[in-house]
C-alpha cells in the first residue's frame, strides 16, 4: 500500500456534483494492477470509498475494510489508472473563428454540450479525463476547458475547479499550415509573419501587465479591460499552460524561441516531425503531447509523421503523453495509440504512463489523477486482458467511484461498439443489439434525452 500523496500549493477541487463515490467501499479483487507510480501488481486488490482511493496493493498485504462490498473479478482482467486525453474535442467543442486569427478570450466553456454523446464514447475508450480544445485554425484559438467525464446535466458537472473556482484550463496556440491564409487579410500568409504576430501580442500583454501594476489599483489609472491581453497574462505569469499545436521541425523549433523569449509554461502538441528534433525538445524541457495515428494525407506538413516519434522521445528523455485529437482518433481507440507506440519501440511502462500519469503532469491534475494511489480520485478501468492486445475491450470506466460506463449494459454497449453516429438520438445504429426489443429500447431512451 501506498501512502497518502503530499498535497500541492495548488490544490485542484471538484466541482458542485453529486456526493462522491459509494456509501459503502468497494474492494476489486483478483486482477492485475498497473499503478502506474509502482510495478503491475499480479494479483491486486483496489478499494475505493466515497471518490477516493483507501488502499491498493497486493492480496496478501491490503486488508478490506469491514463492511465493504467486494467483487472477485474473473481471471485475466486488468484495472488501470482512467485514461487522461491531453488533446480532445469531444462535447461539439468550438473556439475562435474567421474574424482574425488571434482569439485569446474565446472560452470552449461557453461552447460546449456535456451531453453530446462523444462524451459517453470517450467514457468507453476508458476515458475519465480530457482537455478539451478549440481547433487550430487561429494562431491563438482560445482558451480550453479540463474535464472530469462524470455523468452530468450541464457543463459544470464535468469542470475541474481551481482553489479560486475557476474552471481550470490552458490556452490553444497553433503554427504551420491550419492558421495561415492567403495574405492582406487578418490571418498570416508566411510562417514568419505568424511568429511575428503572436510575438506582437505577446509583448502588448507585458505592456499590459506593466500598465496595471503601475496603476496600483487606482482606477483613473487602470487600462480598459482587455479579456484577451488578460488572457496571455494568465499565460505569461505561469497560470495557464500554453498547449501549442505543431507539426513540422521548423514549426516546433519556432514554438520552443517564442517559449524561450516570453517564459510561459508550454507542452507542444502533434508534433509529427518531433523525431527529427528530440535533443533540442528534451533539452529544453517542454513536455510533448504526441499523435501516432494521425493520417500523414491529412495534410502535407505531416508527410513526415512517424510511429516512432514516442520512443525516439523517450529515447532523447523527454516527457512524453499521447492524445486522440478526436475525432481524429475515435476516443474509444485511445489505448491503441499507446500499443502502437510500443510496436515502434516504445518502452510499455512509458507508453502506459503516456496515457495517465504524463498527461496528467501535463494538465498540473498528477496530485488527483493519473495513478492509482492512495488519496488520489477514484478514476480507474477495468480491462478484459492485457492494455495493448488488439482484442483487449474496455467493460468497465469509474470517475470519482461512480461507475460511468458498463459493456454489459446495452445502451453503454451502443456507445462502446456503434459506428461514428453512436448516441446520436438522430441516428440509431444498429451495429450491436441482439433484437428488435433493443432497439426499440434505445430507441425509446435517446427520444427521453
């Protein structure tokens, strides 16, 4: 068993939602454990009470709580930390648009549908958190939104609140092609006039900044208020991490000058020619959140993506998570990643951590999520069989000791299997029920929604 975590100076809340977890605890017995902090147990026991997790550890040395609700799991099942996403955009997520193409003040949080039924997809992919983005069409495409994939009515059943409230979150950045346009409009036509750009707004932030704190609170003083240039002074003073959307090596060495010159927290994001620059990304200490299933004829700037843009990575000793984009990567098929990773060399520890711990590093969420420790949220999966088997089925996703998604259940079962339209009470797939009376059940259930 594992002790208590200390906790950060920047303590991470849940939001208002319903009381946590069981009333009861709940010991699983009889499977095999990844921590992810510590080695597989082989035959582990997890107990989780009230959201949180109360002991976990091998049979011999965890001792179930009296009282508790126990249940043997069949053998040859596997319970993981719940997967966290770096980079999503499940909830119909939306962000900056034509007007210009530096948007710091748009919010994803005005722009979501916490019952858009990706949400539930992601749930089955094992998914229990997500950073979830505006697109990459700007230079700056807004501000996005980190979630819990609880079950709820409204958007603040899903936030993660910060100590002051506020929904926590970074800030989209992007170069190459997505934010370029035809030039003599609002939008850059070179990618060095796109640098050029975002270095300008960054500066008019410090002037900002400096313009505020001269006026030392007098009114008559103060500048007007600029949501956007607040907004990169969040970044700049290290309250919001930049998640910045890059593809070629030219592209992410431009990232890594700007993070250099203006200090802010930064994780590089897609990063297909990553390989070819990874002592320069390691040596400077940027986390990146990479893609390897991302389809080279997408666009011309990932020609050069590689399987092996992880392990070469790790390698290079940089920090390294994988993310889905979806839907560029259908949410349920996040674990695939990571075994592909490990196909291209790949260590499995690393590819494992890459879809917990990592990410979660990534988001400043590591003190709740990411491992499955002592303390920390009761966030966990459990497996039919081993993480990278092809034929390895997600059955059951828990968020804070709520049990979200369940293969057995039907209507789970739609999410889990149907085809891209899933959920869509406009759309009824008939991919996976076993009579007519199931789908007029679900049906019956996506008209109630």
């Amino acid at each position: 068993m594992r002790l208590f975590p200390a906790s950060s100076a920047l303590l991470l809340l849940a939001c208002a939602a319903p009381l946590f977890g069981q009333e009861r605890p709940l010991a699983l017995t009889g499977s095999r454990i990844y921590p992810i902090d510590g080695e597989p147990i082989a035959d582990g026991v997890l107990v989780v009470h009230q959201g949180r997790i109360v002991a976990v550890g091998a049979a011999e040395k965890v001792i179930v709580p009296a009282g508790a609700e126990t249940r043997a799991l069949p053998p040859g099942k596997v319970i993981l930390p719940g997967l966290v996403d770096s980079h999503s955009h499940i909830g119909g997520a939306q962000g900056g648009d034509g007007s210009g193409a530096l948007h710091p003040e748009v919010r994803v949080l005005d722009a979501l549908d916490a019952r858009h039924p990706s949400i539930q997809r992601a749930q089955a992919g094992g998914i229990t958190t997500a950073n979830v983005m505006p697109g990459s069409g700007q230079l700056i495409s807004g501000q996005t939104l980190y979630l819990k994939l609880r079950d709820g009515r409204i958007i603040d059943d899903l936030l993660i609140r910060l100590a002051d409230g506020s929904a926590a979150g970074g800030l989209k950045m992007a170069n190459g092609t997505n934010p370029m346009r035809s030039p003599g409009g609002p939008f850059p036509g070179t990618r060095a006039k796109a640098a050029a750009m975002v270095r300008d707004q960054f500066i008019k932030a410090q002037e900002y900044q400096a313009k505020i704190a001269r006026a030392k609170g007098d009114p008559e003083k103060l500048p007007a208020r600029d949501l956007g240039l607040e907004m990169i002074g969040e970044a700049l003073a290290g309250r919001r991490v930049v998640q910045f959307h890059s593809h070629r090596h030219d592209d992410i060495l431009t990232a890594l000058r700007l993070r250099q010159e203006f200090g802010f927290k930064m994780v590089l994001h897609h990063v297909s020619e990553a390989w070819k620059v990874a002592p320069e990304i390691a040596a400077a200490g940027v986390p990146v959140s990479a893609i390897v299933l991302d389809s080279p004829g997408g666009k011309l700037e990932a020609r050069d993506l590689s399987f092996d843009t992880p392990a070469a990575l790790e390698r290079a000793g940089a920090e390294v998570g994988l993310h889905s984009d979806d839907p560029v990567i259908d949410s349920r098929h996040f674990l695939r990643s990571a075994a592909i990773a490990v196909r291209a060399g790949m260590s499995r520890p690393a590819a494992l951590r890459a879809v917990t711990l990592a990410n979660a590093r990534m988001l400043g969420l590591e003190d709740r999520v990411g491992t499955l420790t002592v303390g920390k949220d009761a966030d966990f999966i459990v497996l039919s069989g081993d993480p990278f088997s092809v034929y390895t089925q997600v059955e059951e996703t828990w968020v804070e000791g709520r049990r979200v998604f369940d293969l057995t259940d039907p209507r789970d079962r739609s999410y889990a299997l149907g085809g891209p339209g899933a959920g869509d009470p406009r759309r009824t797939p008939l991919c996976c029920y076993t009579s007519a009376w199931d789908i007029i059940l679900a049906a019956n259930g996506a008209l109630q929604q």
